[in-house]
C-alpha cells in the first residue's frame, strides 16, 4: 500500500468512526425533549440529539467533499445498521429480570420519594425503541438529499464556494430530518398532536440552520488540515475522484 493509500484510508477510518459515535449517541439520548426557553432563553423546545446533530452533518460534507456521494452513503447505510443493532440490545435488556438489591438501593430518589429504577430504565429506553423508526426513516432520507445537493451545488459551481455546497446541502436535508422524525416518532407512532410536532420540529430546523452557519469555519479548518496531512495534490486527487463519484 502506497503512503497516500494509507493516509487515504485513515482519513475515511477517522472521518467514519466521528460520523457513527455522533449519530448513534444523538438517536440515543434523542429522547429527551428539553425547554430551550430554560437552558438558552429561545422560544420553543429540542431533543437533547440535535445538540450534537451539528456534528454529524458537518462530517458528512468532510466525506462527501474527499470521498463524494458513494463514501457518504456507504457510512450512512452502515450507521443506520448500527443504529438497529444498538437499539436491538438495548430493548433486550429492557426485559432482563432486575436484582432485588440493585432495586433496594435505588428505591428512593433524591427528594426521599418511592422510585422504581426499572421503571424509569424501561421507560426511557422503550420511548427510545419507540422513534426508531422514525429516525431511520429521517436519518435515511436526510442523508440522501444530503448527498445528492452536496454533489449538485459543486458540480454547478465547479468546486468553488465549499460554503454554498455544505450549508445548502444541510439546510435542505435537515428542514426534511427536522420534521419526519418527529412526525413518525411521535405523531404516528406516539401521542403528540400536529402542533406539537410543528413547534419541536421548527426550533430543532432553526437551531441546526443556526448551527450550520457558525460552523462553517470548522469546515474550512478541516479542509485546510486535511489538505496538510494528504498533500496538496493528492488532496486534489482525492476531491477529483470525489467528483467523480469514485469509491473510497
């Protein structure tokens, strides 16, 4: 294997363990719903997973911009496996029999009050069972879009504006993410009213829209690091097969 073989190939390795590790932690703590009034003083609410959300899409045009649409969605595809895998575990240990001591010592909470832990286990992992579905539907379409106006915006600008491509590949891509999570997580498959929907899935947009912004330095930041640890040729080769839709 040549030295630009190796860095190639520990660049797509690192780029794709950041993309997993964000993406299946957001589905997992995605179940939270939190007041943004009370922690950042904003209008509306947000699940705890598009904290970190920004990370995911930022990754994904890393990828897209030096492995192209097929490196993208061949993570994705994977990720979203993975995501089906953990959430299979988790459910299974939701039926694990609990020990009675393991229950004995967490029989109060910290006001005095009677606390089932297994409840509250079953309870905040089932709900977590419950969007599954939705975010697989979400996360598998956003992706795509993702993809696809990413590779559109640079072949029509031919590789200039990396700003115009990464940010208008995720606003689009998560105005669609935003609203079907929630949509088949909660609405269909739970008991929130259209309303509700709308007003989560509104703040989350305009949180992730805001997010894209301010991060668009980390994104020339990576390119210029990247740049350094490939070469500046081989860099150029590597986003030229990009184009090209070449596989990784």
């Amino acid at each position: 294997m040549t030295p630009y073989a190796h860095k190639k190939q520990q660049l797509y390795l690192v780029l794709s363990g950041i993309f997993i590790v964000n993406a299946l932690l957001a589905e997992i703590i995605g179940v939270k719903i939190f007041s943004a009034a009370k922690l950042m003083n904003l209008p509306g609410s947000l699940t705890a997973g598009v904290l970190i959300w920004p990370v995911v899409f930022v990754t994904t045009d890393i990828i897209n911009e030096y492995f192209g649409k097929a490196g993208v969605l061949r993570i994705s595809y994977l990720t979203v496996l993975l995501i089906l895998f953990a959430f299979g575990v988790i459910y299974l240990t939701t039926k694990l029999p609990p020990a009675d001591f393991w229950l004995a010592v967490n029989k109060t909470d910290d006001q005095g009050q009677p606390f089932n832990i297994d409840f509250a286990y079953q309870r905040i992992f089932r709900q977590g069972l419950g969007i599954i579905t939705g975010s697989i539907v979400a996360f598998g379409v956003g992706q795509a879009l993702d993809a696809t106006i990413f590779a559109a915006i640079r072949r029509a600008t031919g590789g200039r504006y990396i700003w115009l491509r990464a940010t208008g590949s995720t606003l689009v891509s998560q105005l669609v993410d935003s609203f079907v999570v929630l949509y088949v997580a909660f609405y269909l498959f739970g008991n929130w009213t259209m309303d509700q929907v709308l007003s989560v899935a509104n703040t989350n947009y305009w949180y992730k829209f805001a997010a894209a912004i301010l991060l668009t330095p980390v994104l020339y930041l990576a390119h210029f690091l990247i740049d350094r640890y490939l070469g500046p040729a081989e860099a150029t080769e590597l986003q030229q097969e990009a184009v090209a839709n070449v596989g990784v």
